[in-house]
C-alpha cells in the first residue's frame, strides 16, 4: 500500500501535535505511526521530517491553532476511512515495534547485570573449582610478586601475564610510575611498597610498562615552560621526567609517536630506579632476598619484553 504525500503529512502533522499536546493521541500511537510511515515509503528523508515534528518547542505549540489541529484531524479520518486495510496493517505494525522495542531494550547495558554475569562465571569456573586454593587464601596471602602496572583498561596484569589469585599483589595508576621515596606525598605508593616488602615479603618488583600510554604521551606532550592544564594528571605524570628528558635529547627529531613509544620503555626504568631510594627495597636487594625486574606490552603486536635490574641492567628477553 502507497500514500500519497499529502496523505503522509496528515500522519506527519498529527505525530507533531500529539507531541506538542493538542491531538488526544498517546505517545506510542505516533511512534507506531513513525514506523508504519517508514515502512510504506522507505523514505529516509521522511524520518528526518517526522523528527522534527516531535521536538516542536513551546513557541511553535502556542503558535499552532485549533484550526490546524481540526484540519489535520479531518484529513486523519478522510485516510483512514480511503484506507481500509490500513487499521489491520497498524496492528501488526504495533505488535513488531513492540517486539523490536523489547529488544532493544534488552540490548541497553546494565551495568550491574555485567557485574552479576561476570562474578557468576569467576564463582561457576574458578572459585568452585579450586576450593583448596581458596581456602588456603581465606587463611592470608604470599605472593610472589609485587607488579606496577598502568591503569588503562585493556593492560590487565592478571590476564596478560595470567596470574591467580594469590600470586601477584598490584598497584596499578597512571603509566605505571613509582615515584621516588617521598614520606610528605605520594603516601599510597609508599605504603604499598613498604607493605609488600617488609609484611608480604615479595621476591619481586615488576613494573609492567605498555604501548599506546596515554600517560605518558600526556607526559610526553606537557609544554616546555612546565604548566598544567588538569587538576592531577600532568602533575603525576612528571614523576618520569627524567625519561623525557633522555628521550628528547637521544630522539628528539623523531616523530611523537616514536618518541612516546620508547619514553614507554624508559619510563619505566626511571620507576625501577625510583625503587631503589626506598630503603627497605635496598636493603632486600642487598640480601639478595629482592628482585626488580622491568617489563614492557605491546598489546598492539602480541608480544612482551623483560629485563631485570640488579644495580645494573641485565640482557633482556622477548617473548
């Protein structure tokens, strides 16, 4: 069934009056109506007319007499009455919009029902399956390692190096810097540390850097002259310096890109050596009961780099 144009701005004008409130029409009939039009004309150009009907303003409401509103009306009956298969075909309309309306609400995301599903999978496929580890864990913890890594939601230690529960103890922040030893700022940091070397009695401090940082081409884009535009952001970021320092001076013709890619690396030495003011992190490496390694992934190619520090940089191994 075709209408006409004249027919279409009837249904049209009606839409924009129920939406301006002066058709006793309910809301969804005008979404039916929207979708009914669009599937008789395939118009694209029809559901930008028909949008703008319904954000008529206050101005354009006050504006519309009842004269139009009589006239549409009119011609609303005359469709209807020309059209006899009109109503049958607005049923079935109603009863596919309505299903496609369900789902897309059913594809809207809830985040407390990702939450849910998520800790439903962790229960379902590593808590009940491992009752011995999680009941060992209920008792305290040992790790092994003690990892630095960045914030950025696509770097997560836990499933990029795939440790279990257990196993590493984590501070994650803003291109995974460790600023140097400091009792009057960057407090959280230091109790970290301080926590995991002389309470948990870690092996092993890794700091875990990666590519595309968007901290450190903050650090990396932070203006000769010192100043900041954010309330924290390149305040944090300035613990690593140094790091730029090395990179513009060793690089500094090469493009930005290439310059944040290996601040990425050197930054991440600046951390390690950052660890070393920290006396109780000294004093492990003197005993040989402590070990800084540095690490870098490269998410965008699949791979990871390591290397260790022991008062001195040692080979580095890719994988």
């Amino acid at each position: 069934m075709n209408l006409q144009p004249s027919e279409l701005q009837h249904l049209i004008l009606i839409c924009g009056l129920v939406f301006a409130g002066q058709a006793p029409i309910i809301t969804p009939i005008c979404i039916v109506v929207e979708r009914l039009t669009l599937a008789i004309t395939m118009d694209g150009k029809l559901r930008k007319r028909m949008m703008f009907c319904c954000c008529l303003s206050n101005t354009s409401r006050e504006g519309m007499g009842n004269e139009s509103c009589d006239a549409a009306m009119a011609g609303l009956k005359k469709l209807i009455s020309e059209k006899g298969d009109l109503k049958a075909m607005a049923v079935a309309r109603i009863e596919q919009v309505t299903t496609e309306l369900k789902a897309v609400d059913n594809q809207l995301f809830n985040p407390v029902e990702r939450m849910k599903t998520g800790f439903i999978q962790f229960k379902k496929e590593k808590y009940e399956k491992n009752p011995a580890l999680f009941g060992q864990l209920a008792k305290g913890q040992s790790p092994k390692f003690m990892v630095f890594a960045c914030s950025d939601s696509r770097v997560c230690p836990s499933h990029v190096l795939n440790f279990q529960p257990g196993e590493a103890f984590m501070v994650r922040n803003i291109a995974n810097m460790v600023p140097p030893y400091d009792q009057t700022r960057y407090s959280g940091i230091g109790a970290a540390i301080e926590y995991a070397v002389l309470h948990l009695k870690v092996e092993n401090i890794v700091v875990i850097g990666h590519s595309c940082c968007g901290g450190i081409r903050g650090l990396m884009s932070i203006p000769d002259d010192g100043s900041t535009s954010t309330d924290f952001i390149e305040d944090w970021v300035k613990i690593c310096l140094p790091a730029k320092a090395t990179v513009k001076s060793e690089c500094g013709s090469l493009p930005l890109p290439e310059q944040c890619s290996r601040c990425e690396k050197e930054a991440v030495n600046v951390s390690l050596g950052n660890l070393l003011t920290y006396p109780f992190v000294r004093d492990g490496l003197m005993k040989k009961t402590l070990a800084l390694k540095g690490g870098y992934y490269d998410f965008v190619n699949g791979s990871i780099e390591l290397w260790g520090l022991d008062f001195g940089l040692a080979p580095s191994h890719s994988v």
